[in-house]
C-alpha cells in the first residue's frame, strides 16, 4: 500500500494507453476512508472490494505490493505497476499465476484462484522492435531527457497550473502580508503567468538514435532491432545496441560500424536502458534521485500529462526568452514520430468510424459493461479530437492535398489520417438560399451538437459519424469519421442519401427500413411526424426534418447525417429580420438557419406537461373527492412521471420515494396516463413546404401555430425570467462572456438575442450584466470582421494583420492613427495575398462593428461605445474567442498617463482605473517601462506582430457526457438528503471513482464532480476531504479550463471557505486575494458576486484578530454594494450592520455609532419598525451610544490626568486591548438581511478597554481611510 501511494508523486511522461495507475490510486486513498465500515457492498453491485497482491520482480526489491480492484483489467495492473519507482525499468513483460501466464485483457476476477495476498511473478520477455521502441520513449521521459516537446496543436504553456506559485505564497507569507490588498490597483496580467522555477536536475546529456540506424538484414535475423547513442553526464559518448534480450554497450563508433558487445571493463548489459544507464554513468543514480524529488515537490495533478481532455492553453504566455518557454536542443524530438508509430507511420493509423461504431455495438447489460463502453467510448473521443484538430491544422496551412484540387477552394475536401475534412463554407451552393458561407458556417455548428445529442440520447441500431468543427485563423474546418460507402459511385437514378432530402430538397426519400430508428431519435427530440413534400408535390410522411438524412452504409449500419435542424425555426426573429429591402438589404440577418435551441424545446415541454398535469389532476379532483389517499398516490406518480420525461432539467426529488409507494402508484396509474401526453414540434414549418390539400394546409398551419407559441415564450418568457433571475440573485452573475454564453444557453436563449437581453437591463445591478453583453456583441462583431480578413491570408502574414485589427480596436487611444506593420520581404513572397486588412482604420473598423452590431444582435452601439469598453477584458474576451496567445507586456491602450501603469516587468495592465486614484508611485512605474514599438514604423503602436505569439485552434467536439457516473453522483446526492448517510457516501465515492476512470484524471467534468463533492463533504462536516478535492477541482479546472476561466475562479473561491473552515485562515486569505486578481482581469473590479467574497474575507480577518484590517475589506464590500445595489439596500444594511461591529471592535465607536445609525435607519425605512432586524439594530445603537458617551469620558478624564502630570500626547495613539468578541461560527452572506448577532456583552467589555489579549496588528497614527500602502 505505501508503494502504491509513492507513485503518485512520479513523473508519468509514460506513452500510456490509460491512467489508469492514477485512477487506482485515488481509489485507494479515497476508499481508505470508508475502509472501516463499508462491506464491500453498494446498491446496484457497483461496489470494487479492494485487496492486497504480491508481485515477484526479477531484480532489487524483489517484491511489491499493489492493491487491486477485481473488476480492474490486468492491463491497467500493469500500468500500476510500472509506475512505482520499484518498477520504473520494465515495460516488457508479462505476470505470472501460480506458473501460468496471465492473458493482459482479462478482468483480475477472472484469473484462476486469485484472491487477496496472491502472488504473481513479473516475468521479463524478450524485446520486438515495437516495444523496444516504446521502452526508449519511456526512459527517456522517466530520466527527463525529452527535453521540450514543441507540440503543433496545443500552443505554448498548455495545460499550465498556477496553484502551487499560490500556495507557495501562502507559506511564505505572515499574517500582516496576508491581509493587505490594494483594492485600487489595476489589473496585473502577470497574475496569469506560472512564477519561473528552477531547472529539473539533468540525469543524461542526451539519448538519442544512432546514425548507424536501422539494424542491417544479417543483423535484424540475430536480433538486433535498434542502435542508440547515449552521451552521459560525465561526456562520454556510448553506442549502445538494442537486442531482443536487452540494450548493452557496442563497439561502434561514429566513423566505425561494430554492433558486437564491447568487451569487459567497458563491457556492460541490462535488459532494462535504465539499469544500463546507472552502470554506464557514476552521477546518474543520484542525479536520477534528485531528479524524482525534485518531481515530487509538485503536486501529481500539475505534472500528469493529458490524455482523455484538451489542455487549456493561456491566452496571456510570458515572453520567449523567459526559462518558461526554453527550447533546448534535442535531436530526437525529431526522431519521436518514427519512435512512436514505427518506420512506415501503420502503428498510429486508425479506422475511427469502425472504432466508434464497434464501441457504440458493445454490450451495456450490467454495470461493469457500462463502464467499460462509456470509458472506451471518452478515450476514442479524445484521441479523436485531437487527430482531427491536427489534421484540420494542416489543411488550414495547406498542407493537405485535396481529393478535388480543380475546385474552388471552398468546395475542396480532404482525407487525412482517416479523418474526411471539408471547410464550414458554401462551396457547393447547398445554402444559397440560407445565407451561403453565413449559413453553411453556423450549420456546421449546429451539427456537432445534434451530433453531440444523438451521441448522448445512444439509440440502438442508429449511428452517426464522430464530427469536430475547428476554428482557426479566420477558417471553419469540419472533421468526420468516413462513413463506409459516402464515396461509393452510384448507379443513374440511385440515390446515396435512403431518408430525407436528396440534393437540396427537390428529391425526398422515405426508405421503410429508416422508420423505426428515425421514429425513436424524433421522440427523444420532441419532434413531430409530418408530411413534406417533394418538386412535383408528391407528398412524403417524415419522422425527422427533411434536411436530417438516413444514409446505409456499406458496413449495414444505418447512419444519420446532417443534424443542424432537430429543432424548428425561430419564424418571429426570421419574419423581423429578413423582410428588409433596397438599402436595408445589407443590414439583414446573414442567414435564415436561425434555430431554436434543444434546451428551449425542453423548457417549454415541461411546461406543458405541468399544465396537463395540473389539468388531469383538477379533473380527478373533482371525481375522487372522497379518496384524498388515491388522490395523495396520483400526485407522487405525476411527479415521478414528470422526472422520467423532463430529463435533465428537473431536479429528482421525488425518486427515492419509488419503492414505499409502489402500490400507491399502481393504483394511481390508472387514473393518470402519462403516455395520454403528447408534445413534439414540427423542424419544416415556414421552410419552403407546400402542402397540396386543404387538409395538409390546416395541418401545417396548426404545426406553425405550435412553433410560434414556442417562439413567443422565448421572447416572452424566457429572455424576461433570465433577466430578472439575475437580478434578483436567484442566478450566478455572469463574469465573462463564456459564463454569460453557457447562462443563456442552459436557459435555451439563443445569444442573437443579446440585443434584447440589453434593453431589459434597468436599475444598478443590472446595468453590470448590460455591460458583459455590450462586451460580448463587440467581441462577437469583432471575430466576424477578423474573420473575413484573416480566412484567405498567407499565415506569415497573420501575425500583422491581427497586431493591425487589435491596435484598431484597443490601441486607438494610444495610436489614433496606426499603421499596419508588414514585412516587406514577405509581402514580397506572396503577390497574390489581399492585404486589405492594412487599409483599415479605427472608424472603418468602429463602423464594421457597428454593422455586425446590427445585423446579427438587432442592437445599435451608442456612438461613443468604443470610449467605454474596459480594454483589458475585452482583449481577453477576443483572445479566448480567436485561439490568440499574446505575450504579456505592458499594453498601452492610452497615451493619458495616468489611465495605464506598468505593474512588473513583465505583468500588463488592465484597464484604466477611475479618474484621479492614480498614484505617483504608479505613474513613475509605468514611465519607466519600455513601450512597444512597432519594427519597421516609427510611430509606436499597443501591439506589433511580435506580441502574436500563435494561435490556436478553438475545438468543437461531439463527445457524450458519461451517463452512468452521473447516476452516481444523483444517488448519492438523494440519499444524502434523505439521511441515509452511509449509502450517500459510499455512491459518491463511487461516482468519483467512475468519473475518474471513464473521463481520465484530467479532464473538466471530473473538476466540476470534485467541486460538487466538495461541496457536499463540507456540508457533512468532513472539512480535509472537502480541502483536498477543492484543492483538486482547482488545479484540474485550470489545466482543463483555464487558469483564467470563470469556474477556476469560483473553485479558488470555495477553496477558501474550506481551508478557512478548517482553521487555517491565513492560506483561505491567500486564495481569496488570487481570486480578485483574477477577478480584476476577468471582469474588472466590484463584480457584484466580489461582495460576498469582500465580506467572507473581512470574517476570516475577524477569526485571525485583524480587526483594523478586517474593517477595512467590510468597508470595501460597503462600497462595491452601494455601488451596485445601491446605498439604500438591504444587502447594504446588512453590511453596515457588520462594518458597525467591525469598527467596534477597531476601537472606532464613534464610527461605529454613525454606521450602525446608518444601518437601523435602512431597516426602519424598508421592512418597519416591527422587523427582527429593526429592533436589532435599534438594541445595538443604545448599547453603542452607552458606550460611546462612557469611552468620551475616560478619554477626557485620562487627558486631564495626563495633563496635570504634564505629558501630552494623543489618545488616539493608546494602542488599546484586543477584543475576546466571539466570532461568527460561519461565513455570513450580504446577500441575507439578517444580520449576524453577537454576544453585545462581549463587545462591550472589549471596547470598555478589557487588555486581556493584545491586538494583532497594531493600529498606526492617522489611519482612517481603506487604503493600505
């Protein structure tokens, strides 16, 4: 067991299939913890029992032990295996039992009479060329000799964590350090960018492959299968040749060619590179060591690489001279591909439409069955992806070749690495009339996420090819498995598509054998069965919209393609919006693939099953009058049968109580029919249907009437309740435009309606969520102006034109007039390139914006709206949409210097702070910074071509959530409510484990379970369970995420309250003050969720005794209230409630008095004079003015005193006693009227001048207001 939880600390550069060796280990330290009690059982049998094993090993230690799972694979015991430090040098072998060899794909449970304290024996085997190669890959990551992979997909710095530089921060600071913070300091972009660490001990000059490469004929028959040339710390230069029995050292040099074993001293062998590696080289044994531990000082998930997500690559990279970005010289970087996939490139090529197909056709009868298929099914996913993403790279650099290189380059389709590309453009005149490039680019979107639906929906018998749609650089690369069969030449008069349209419209097919499966997905998705009707008005009886296509594949496997129209058409935005003619043609909408979204449809069924229900019930009501009992039963069963239908939407409540009243239900199911409801809507209404009789008229008009209703409670409904749930906090408040895109969303609100959702925001808090969605329609204007420049453009020639576009849009205030900077070489190079982007301007470019504005968002900008952006959060907000990583420095954005400081050398600034809070200290800083001057223009600008430092492609997947891990995560949850703690915890324990072995360590759903778990184990009073998967959920959110993104924030938030929880306020400090940094550069300063935040801190300063400095952050919280909620508020009484007693306790009475004076007069205005809160207040200032008048005349007598004794000096100097008030058990939220009682008695003792317990930080002369210098 301790081997096995040592591993956790190595270094897994490991070329593994899996992490599995991770996923056990969390199993074992977090099942450790029910060990006691928990029987092995669980409901559903999806308990592991964990035991111990035994494995013999050939060399020192002779023996291991490993505790297994007897569901685990033998494959992933042998992953464990080799990740403990005892067994880093195999990676051929094979396990023995009882003298028999055991099969690598088998469950453990299934080797013969294994059981706990077994014994297995590692057996080495002899070498093939494919896993020699594999062991050379491995040793060389283990020994840290791979140097810097450059990777061309992921970007610089991806997958970075800044957590540990944060808790290194948190040691080293003291309690004064901890609880100071410039609340008027800018925004510091230096906050993003991990600190620089020290280099990683080298165990090995270099380890390469040999010129001598590869193994001649006569040589390959006796078995040599590569050379390699090894240069040790101590510069000697070894030829070493690998053998089916092992690697040793040969007598080849670099001009002679001797792949015989060099004879004695010299003479050394090892089946393993890293035993040779210690015999050949004295240092590296303990350089190796130090090597490890210097691995060790990290935390495992910082330094575990990916495998099943897509690293988060920051926006914001330190320059490319810092060590961060260091490129060292390594000869096989280059050589890796051949080690990896072998001379002729076949290990790495894959048939991912057989792959996924097959996953999709494995069995999912018991639960074991399930977790295996949902973790098969995320790893293929996840390759896939990536391979797509690199192969959409590629065709977007022209590196592809395309199948039809005669056609316009818009029409061209690509096949590379099995993986069909085609660009998200019209370039075959399908959309015409949609909306041509505009339409064909947003049907791409939509498709991967119908695609994405009927992936999670997992109807039997129906198939769909994998798709990934990539932006990059200005183009829209869609990437499908190839379907068997689409490339088939077809007889004249045969159709490829067997359901639906058939080249536009004009031809329908309605193939029998499509029905059943079509009729299956369209009730999932509330789609209605209608007619649709072909060129000669033959009339066709669809299940799915006519433009979703049924193709048979060549492989019998029915797929659907094309499922960019589950959902009927907005007709009220398309009616609005696209009648426009003469010279308001221009201003509308670009396209008419305007639809609904999946979760509207939703929204708008549960809705309407409520209202039958309500109706069913009413009129049972009426007929049972003298059964209330029945009545009780038909209530739970509509509940139950409402949770069956509304799928994710609607929380369980009911569920658990299925089993008491299961005879109740009986009963009631016959009086109550669930299958009598009937909800779906038809995608062909106002689509260009012509219906022939009067029949099908009435039928398409009552269908049409359906979607309108649908439209209206959109508009009606849905935009007015989200609006108005922010507003009244029963939402989060969006921090960024990716926070504000997944609200709206989840609400089904389509975000063309942003315009809309601006002119509902009025009162003060509102206008906070007005101005993330004026910052969202200008960055969603801006991609699309960029776009159209940047989609043909060379891409040496990128770099300029986004410096260009950037200095338009933010550097204007520093550069009203900015030139595009353009390597005349380059230009040179490409004669054909439009550069038209250097003939913009920031008016043309305003204009354009405004235009996009306009069209896309129906929303006019106000004619100065370029003066009011925040700068810094819209570069942010552009970045992340365009895949840019720029380089951190001090941007310009004004030539005022006052509006912009410099914060490091290397940190930028944010936006300008308000007018006059600028200091000297800061005005000097930012004077003494280099500004960026553009390379071949003398006129300085914000950004330069050298500030791009790449872009990266922004990916679009397909990939199902893991349905059986959240059924876990819900069990547990129910239980946990309905008191059955220990079943609670074991699922949830469960569901973690699931989590982890379907979706890999790393990946953001397992962030946000460790978030959710976390926050569970708190309520249950488990605090260092909670800590540690908080502590978890950060670093895998920001490796995943972004150490930027709004969720790592709100995991750096919560962290706080757990470690606060846990007595260890000071560190809770030290991630709180990160969270603001990242909220300045987020959102900006005083984002009305910081109140919270402000106040919760301002607690834990209480806890540590700081009371001078806790007022302080009550008294910022104070401010950013009033701010934004207005000074008469409740939330602003409750907090003057708090800064009244903070100031108390400060020694301030006076103060305190006019607070809490301030305080009762709001409660009396606004709840009454009746009000438990009132007359609290009310208790609170007699008390404080009792007090007030007795502290007045102390001070007068001890002036007198002091006086006749002739010694003068100020009171306010007396550094008076500490408080013993009690402290508030937890965290109060401002949000809540109620203020927070204390002991009155407490206080008043304290302030009376009790000097039992001596302040903490001492109170200096003349220190009234927030700052703190």
């Amino acid at each position: 067991m301790a081997e096995k939880q040592e591993s956790s600390a190595q270094p897994s550069g490991q070329e593994a299939e899996t992490l599995n060796g991770q996923v056990d280990k969390t199993k074992t330290d977090t099942d450790g913890q029910t060990a006691e009690d928990d029987e092995g059982e669980v409901p559903d049998g999806m308990a592991d029992v964990l035991y111990p094993l035994t494995i013999h090993l050939p060399h020192e230690p002779s023996e291991i032990h490993v505790m297994v799972s007897p569901q685990e694979q033998v494959h992933e015991l042998r992953q464990s295996v080799i990740e403990l430090p005892a067994a880093f040098q195999y990676s051929c072998f094979h396990l023995e039992h009882a003298g028999e060899r055991i099969n690598d794909f088998v469950q453990i449970s299934d080797v013969k009479e294994i059981g706990p304290d077994s014994e297995i024996r590692l057996v080495e085997d002899p070498y093939t060329e494919k896993e020699a190669r594999i062991h050379v890959i491995r040793i060389r990551d283990l020994v840290g000799a791979a140097g810097d992979r450059t990777d061309t997909l992921h970007g610089v710095l991806p997958g970075t964590t800044l957590f540990d530089g944060v808790t290194t921060k948190a040691k080293e600071s003291d309690n004064v350090q901890a609880s100071t913070y410039d609340f008027e300091a800018p925004a510091k972009p230096s906050t993003l960018i991990p600190p620089e660490e020290e280099p990683a001990p080298k165990t090995v000059k270099s380890i390469a492959l040999s010129p001598w490469n590869p193994p001649p004929y006569h040589l390959r028959q006796k078995g040599h299968l590569l050379y390699l040339l090894i240069t040790t710390n101590e510069g000697e230069q070894h030829q070493i040749t690998s053998h089916v029995g092992g690697f040793y050292v040969n007598k080849s040099s670099n001009s002679k060619f001797d792949p015989l074993p060099r004879p004695a001293p010299k003479g050394h062998s090892a089946h393993s590179l890293l035993t040779l590696l210690a015999e050949i080289s004295p240092s590296f044994s303990d350089s190796f060591e130090q090597l490890l531990q210097y691995n060790n000082r990290k935390d495992p998930l910082a330094v575990f690489q990916m495998t099943n997500a897509i690293p988060a690559a920051p926006w914001l990279v330190p320059s490319q001279s810092s060590p961060l970005c260091a490129h060292t010289p390594d000869i096989t970087r280059t050589q890796e591909g051949y080690l990896i996939s072998g001379v002729d490139n076949t290990d790495t090529l894959r048939d991912w439409n057989e792959e996924f197909q097959s996953a999709r056709e494995l069995p999912k009868e018991t639960v074991q069955d399930r977790v295996f298929r949902e973790r098969f099914i995320s790893k293929l996913f996840a390759d896939y992806s990536d391979a797509a993403a690199r192969g959409a790279i590629l065709v977007a650099r022209g590196e592809v070749t395309p199948l039809n290189p005669t056609e316009g380059r818009d029409a061209q389709i690509f096949v590379y690495n099995n993986v069909f590309f085609s660009f998200g453009a019209d370039g075959v005149g399908t959309f015409t009339s949609e909306g041509g490039d505009d339409a064909a680019r947003v049907a791409t979107g939509k498709d991967v996420n119908g695609v994405r639906i009927v992936n999670q929906l997992d109807i039997d018998g129906l198939y769909s090819p994998a798709t990934v749609v990539v932006d990059y650089l200005g183009k829209r690369i869609v990437g499908q498995t190839v379907v068997p069969g689409i490339f088939k030449q077809r007889e004249p008069g045969e159709n490829s598509i067997e359901y639906g349209a058939v080249e536009g419209k004009e031809i329908v097919a309605a193939d029998e054998r499509f029905v059943a499966t079509f009729e299956k997905l369209s009730k999932a998705l509330k789609v209605k069965k209608h007619p649709v009707w072909d060129k000669d008005g033959k009339r066709f009886d669809l299940e799915a919209s006519v433009e979703t296509k049924g193709l048979m594949g060549t492989d019998g496997r029915k797929y659907v393609l094309d499922l960019y129209r589950i959902t009927p058409l907005d007709v009220l935005w398309l009616e609005e919006n696209n009648d426009a003619e003469g010279e308001q043609k221009e201003l509308e909408y670009p396209h008419r693939m305007t639809v609904l979204r999946p979760e509207l449809v939703e929204l708008i069924r549960n809705q309407k099953w409520t209202e039958w229900v309500n109706k069913e019930l009413a009129r049972l009501k009426e007929k049972n009058q003298a059964k209330p009992k029945d009545e009780k039963a038909i209530k739970e069963k509509s509940a139950d049968a409402e949770e069956e239908t509304a799928g994710e939407e609607k929380p369980k409540e009911t569920s658990e109580e299925d089993e008491e009243k299961e005879k109740e239900e009986t009963e009631a199911e016959d009086r109550i029919d669930a299958s009598e409801f009937y909800f779906a809507l038809n995608p062909d209404v106002c689509s260009g249907q012509v219906p022939q009789t009067d029949a099908e008229k009435e039928e398409l008009a009552a269908d049409e009437e359906d979607v309108r209703n649908a439209c209206k409670y959109l508009r009606e409904s849905a935009i007015p309740d989200f609006v108005n749930d922010i507003n009244g906090s029963d939402l989060a408040f969006p921090m960024d435009g990716q926070s504000l895109t997944k609200m709206m969303h989840k609400r089904g609100i389509n975000m063309r309606y942003l315009g809309k959702v601006v002119s509902l925001c009025e009162g003060s808090r509102l206008l906070r969520l007005r101005d993330i969605c004026l910052q969202e329609i200008i960055s969603r204007a801006f991609k699309h102006a960029v776009g159209k420049y940047l989609r043909y453009l060379p891409i040496p020639l990128t770099s300029a034109c986004i410096a260009h576009l950037l200095n338009c849009l933010l550097g204007s205030g520093f550069n009203g007039k900015p030139t595009a900077d353009i390597d005349e070489s380059m230009k040179a190079l490409y004669p054909e390139a439009d550069l038209a982007f250097a003939n913009v301007t920031p008016e043309t470019l305003r204009q354009e914006i405004e235009v996009e504005a306009l069209r896309r968002f129906k929303f006019t900008l106000e004619s100065d709206w370029h003066t009011q952006i925040k700068h810094l959060q819209l570069l942010r907000e552009i970045s992340l949409k365009l895949g840019l990583q720029l380089q951190a420095k001090d941007f310009q954005f004004t030539s005022d210097s006052s509006a912009s400081t410099a914060v490091t050398t290397n940190g930028v600034n944010g936006h300008a702070p308000k007018e006059g809070k600028s200091s000297k200290k800061k005005r000097k800083a930012r004077d003494g910074s280099p500004a960026s001057v553009a390379s071949s223009t003398g006129t300085p600008c914000t950004f330069t071509p050298d500030d791009v430092v790449n872009v990266v492609p922004i990916i679009k997947d397909s990939a199902p959530k893991s349905a059986i891990s959240e059924e876990a995560l819900e069990g547990g949850r129910h239980s946990i409510m309905q008191g059955n703690r220990k079943i609670g915890q074991e699922l949830l324990l469960e569901s973690l484990t699931l989590h982890e072995q379907i979706y890999g360590i790393l990946h953001p759903e397992v962030a946000r379970t460790y978030s959710s778990l976390a926050q569970i184990y708190y309520q249950l009073g488990e605090k260092e369970a909670a800590v540690d998967l908080a502590r978890k959920a950060v670093i895998v959110s920001e490796r995943t995420i972004g150490v930027d993104s709004a969720e790592t924030l709100l995991y750096y938030l919560n962290l706080g309250l757990y470690v606060h929880g846990s007595d260890d306020s000071k560190t809770a400090l030290v991630y709180v003050k990160h969270a603001l940094d990242l909220w300045k550069i987020i959102y900006g300063p005083d984002h009305p969720d910081s109140i919270t935040t402000l106040n919760n801190a301002a607690v834990m300063l209480q806890h540590m005794q700081s009371y001078h400095e806790s007022r302080i952050w009550f008294e910022r919280a104070l401010t950013v209230c009033e701010h934004v909620m207005g000074k008469q508020s409740l939330p602003a009484a409750s907090l003057l409630f708090q800064l009244a007693q903070a100031l108390a306790l400060d020694n301030e009475s006076k103060a305190a008095l006019g607070k809490m004076r301030d305080c009762y007069n709001i409660f009396l205005n606004q709840l009454g004079p009746d009000n438990n809160n009132t007359k609290e207040a009310e208790s609170w200032l007699e008390q404080l003015t009792v007090n007030a008048v007795t502290i007045a005349k102390r001070d007068k007598n001890a002036q007198a005193q002091r006086l006749r004794a002739g010694i003068r000096f100020p009171t306010r100097n007396i550094a008076l006693g500490g408080g013993a008030a009690t402290q508030p058990s937890a965290l109060t939220q401002p949000g809540s009227d109620k203020p927070d009682a204390r002991s009155i008695d407490d206080l008043i003792k304290f302030i009376e001048g009790n000097e039992a317990q001596k302040k903490s930080t001492k109170k200096r002369p003349g220190r009234g207001g927030p700052k703190t210098r």
